[in-house]
C-alpha cells in the first residue's frame, strides 16, 4: 500500500503574503499530530503507510492509486491518517538546524480554489541558506518549513477550482513551505508544466528564471548589443541569466565564477568567464570591454556593489539583488554582514543624475502584483517550449541528503540548480552515486570556516 502522503496548506500566501504556512497544530482539523524526528536511514523504516488506525471499514487511502475517488469523497479522506515526510528550520544555525521529520495527521480538507500538490521535486535556494543562518528576513521565525519551489501532480481539488485537474503536472511557487511531500495551495499558484519538462525542471524554474527574466526584461530593458554582468554565473540564478541573454542578438555577458567551471558557462552563453578568485574582475572587464559594461547584476553586495556601479557605461543599469557577501560559514558571520553593509554603496540622487546610470532593487519575495508572476511564468513557459531555456540541474539529492545539498551549494561546487526530492531514498537508488563528480574547488574561506565550526559541534555533542 503506497504511503499517504501530505500537507501543511501554504496559505494564501502567492503572492508572498506575510502568513505562511499553518504548522498542523493550527488547523482547525487536525487531531493527534505526531512528529518523529529522524535521520534518513530511519525515515527509511519508519514513513511507511500507517497502520490503518481503528477504522476497519475505513476506505482504502491509496489516493496515488485511485486519486479521483479519493478526490470526491472527503469525507473518507478526512478520516484517514496522513504521513508524510518534510524538511523542518528548528532553529537558526548550521546544516544540521533542517531536519527531516514524518508527521502524522489527520487529513484536511481543501478550501475552495485549493488543491493538494504531492511534491515530487523541490528548489534548493541561496535564500535558505540564509534563512537557515536567520538572515532572510521573509522567513518565519523556526520551526518552520522552507522552500519557495516546486513541482508535482495534484492529487485532489478543491471546490470552484476549474483549471486544474486530478493528475496534472504542476510546477508551484510559494514564500516557503514547499520543502515537504505534499502541500494543499491556491490553484492560483500553480502552472500547467509543459510535457516534456522534467519534475527537477519545473522546481528548478520559477525562483531563477522570474528573477532573471524580471531583472533582464522589465528593470535593465536589456537590447541587442548590450553587454551584461552576471556574478554567481554558475549557480541557479546565473545559469538562468546567460541562457535569456541568449534570447536577444548580440548580448556580451561577463560572468564570475570559480575557474572549474568556466568550461561549462562557456559552452552555455557566457562571453567572458571570469575568476574572481584569483583575479581582479573589474580590471579583467576594463581589459576587454574599457568603456565597462551596460548591465551590472549584483547578487553579492557591499564592495562589489560600488564595483559594480564604477563598472556601468553612461545610461548604463545596476541591479541589486543580493548580499551573498554576508555568506562566509555554515552559520552567521557578524563580521562579513557588518563589512558587506559598511561597504555598500550609498548615493545621493544629485550624484546618480550627474553618474547618467540607473540603479534598481530586485526581491522577488517583495513582489505582490500575482499578475506580474503569472504573466512572466507564462512567457518563460513558452520559451521553455521553444527550446529557448532549459534549466540546468546540478544535482538531485533525497530529503535525508539535505546537508549534502545545502553544503554543495554553499561550498561553492554547484553548476546550475542543486533539488531535494521528498521521496524516500531507496537502496538501489543509494547504490548510484548522486551528483556529478565535480573537480572539488579550490578549498575557500567559508569551507574551512565550516570545518571549523564542524568539529566544534562534535565535541559539543560528545561533552
Ligand atoms: N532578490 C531576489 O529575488 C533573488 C532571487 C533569487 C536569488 N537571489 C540571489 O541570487 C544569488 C544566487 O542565488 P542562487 O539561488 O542562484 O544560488 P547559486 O548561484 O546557485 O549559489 C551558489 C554559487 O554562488 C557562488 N557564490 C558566490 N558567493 C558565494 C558565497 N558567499 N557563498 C556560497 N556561494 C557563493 C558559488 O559559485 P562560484 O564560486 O562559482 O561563483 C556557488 O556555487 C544569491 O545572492 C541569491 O540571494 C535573489
């Protein structure tokens, strides 16, 4: 009998609204919840179906095997024990503050205009790397379940919802919550996932690819011939970057990122890969292109802001999105965050008029027009089908892999999007080895940081 899957109801939270998810105590149907704290060998065991509690007349909740009937018939489905697997923030700190929990509840039932996704991939963002650190201000203060993407199959709908159907394919975007096997939200939420995309795909699109879509298109108003600035041009958001550059004639993009990788940004559209570990990436720009470039993409802030900024040509554009300066460690460095926002730039509006450059903002979290997500979506779903974009996938890792996950992205090692899946991992899927063999990058600050901090903690432990 397969495992009853599923969900805390992310509330009506797209677009980003400030109340997230409920935790289960919250709801007012839910009985008896257990929640077993666990590592991933024992999730193994111990997330099988329950045994069917008291009830023997009880229908069978094989709702993966007959999901329309358990779609219409909520009354049983109510009844029935739900478990399922998610990956919970307990508190601010190091990897092992997210912690994979089986929770066992009673089934809610859907509102109106939900519908009850069951996860099949998740993103794995920089923003909850510092969520976990407690520096993503968005993020409900722990326990609470992070995750801003995903994709999956609905498995029931809610009344008056009539785009959607039992057994679609879904991509879905949410604030947070969506780091667990199932997850109830507004059918507003979700996007029909073109056939042919995969469900690592789908996770892997909507964080990235709106963000560079939104800065690219609507706040840099990039044209053929422009050249483009993306920093992290490996990770998630930069992959996403080059690819839509791509879509305009003639775009030059300068990209930073570790030298182990410049080979693969080559192949995928950056123009001019840079070290910015070895090398000074604005005297290497000035080299090629003197006058600098027309679009600055700045994810990292503080000092390279200012870079950034003496970079852009006249009329040229800065976009702020980031300040993954203040990342330096498993857990928050006080020192780098004062550093990164001593060294930010500041300006007055006389100075920006006389400079003849633009600067702008981006957060996708503080974006609340649903129409501007939606219509965005759309596009990039139809570039997805022209085979104009395709997400890269780094690395796929299990729910009780998540350190793995978390530590590939914040050693720096990542091409493209690292996803968690829910599902349990299985011994013959243990058997394969998970991500690519990546050439292990030049040992950096933050990794001998965590290391560090590492063997604190064990003896901690051991004392
Ligand atoms: N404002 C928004 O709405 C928004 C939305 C999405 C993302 N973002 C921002 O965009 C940036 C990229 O996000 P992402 O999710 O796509 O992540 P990502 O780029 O996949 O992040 C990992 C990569 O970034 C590089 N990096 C640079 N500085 C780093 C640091 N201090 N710690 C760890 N890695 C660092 C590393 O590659 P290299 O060494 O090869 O460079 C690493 O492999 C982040 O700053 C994120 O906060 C903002």
């Amino acid at each position: 009998m397969p495992t009853y899957h599923t969900l805390l109801r992310l509330e009506k939270l797209f677009p980003f609204s400030l109340s997230i998810c409920l935790s289960e105590c919250q709801r007012p149907n839910t009985l008896n919840s257990q929640v077993v704290m666990m590592s991933g060998e024992e999730a193994l065991t111990q997330q099988q179906p329950p045994e069917q509690e008291g009830k023997p007349d009880e229908p069978s909740p094989a709702a993966s095997e007959a999901p329309e009937e358990s779609a219409s018939t909520p009354a049983a489905a109510e009844e029935t024990p739900l478990s399922y697997r998610a990956l919970v923030l307990t508190g601010h700190g190091g990897y092992e503050k997210v912690k994979l929990q089986v929770k066992t509840q009673t089934r809610p039932q859907l509102l109106a205009g939900d519908v009850l996704v069951r996860v099949k991939a998740c993103g794995l963002n920089f923003s909850e790397l510092l969520g976990r650190q407690g520096l993503y201000e968005l993020l409900p203060a722990p326990p609470v379940i992070m995750g801003m993407e995903g994709s999956g199959v609905i498995e029931a709908v809610g009344e008056g919802v009539k785009d959607r159907e039992v057994g679609d394919r879904v991509i879905v975007l949410s604030r947070n919550g969506m780091w667990q096997e199932a997850v109830v939200v507004s059918a507003n939420l979700t996007f029909a996932m073109p056939e042919q995309m995969s469900f690592e795909e789908g996770a892997a699109l909507p964080v990235n690819y709106v963000t560079a879509y939104m800065m690219l298109f609507e706040m840099a108003n990039v044209r053929p011939g422009k050249s483009v600035l993306i920093h992290m041009a490996a990770g998630g958001v930069g992959v996403a970057v080059t690819q839509l550059c791509q879509t305009v004639p003639d775009v030059t993009v300068f990209g930073t990122a570790s030298a182990t990788k410049h080979e693969t940004i080559a192949q995928g559209g950056v123009t001019h890969p840079i070290d910015y570990r070895t090398k000074d990436y604005v005297e290497e720009i000035r080299k090629i292109s003197p006058k600098g470039v027309d679009i600055v993409l700045d994810p990292l802030g503080g000092s390279d802001t200012q870079k950034g900024f003496g970079l852009l040509k006249p009329l040229g554009t800065l976009v702020v999105f980031g300040a993954a300066n203040c990342v330096t460690g498993q857990k928050k460095n006080l020192l780098a965050m004062a550093k990164t926002w001593y060294n930010q730039l500041s300006l007055t509006a006389l100075k920006l008029m006389q400079a003849n450059k633009s600067v702008c903002g981006f957060h996708l979290g503080y974006i609340t027009d649903e129409e501007l997500i939606r219509t965005t979506m759309v596009k990039l779903l139809e570039l997805y089908e022209q085979g104009k974009i395709k997400p890269r996938i780094d690395s796929c890792y299990h729910f009780e892999e998540v350190t793995d996950a978390m530590r590939r992205m914040q050693e720096r090692q990542n091409i493209g999007k690292v996803i968690l899946l829910p599902e349990a991992k299985t011994e013959e899927v243990k058997s394969k080895s998970n991500p690519e063999p990546v050439e292990k990058v030049e040992q950096t600050e933050a990794a001998v940081n965590e290391k560090e901090e590492e063997a604190t903690e064990e003896v901690k432990a051991e004392g």
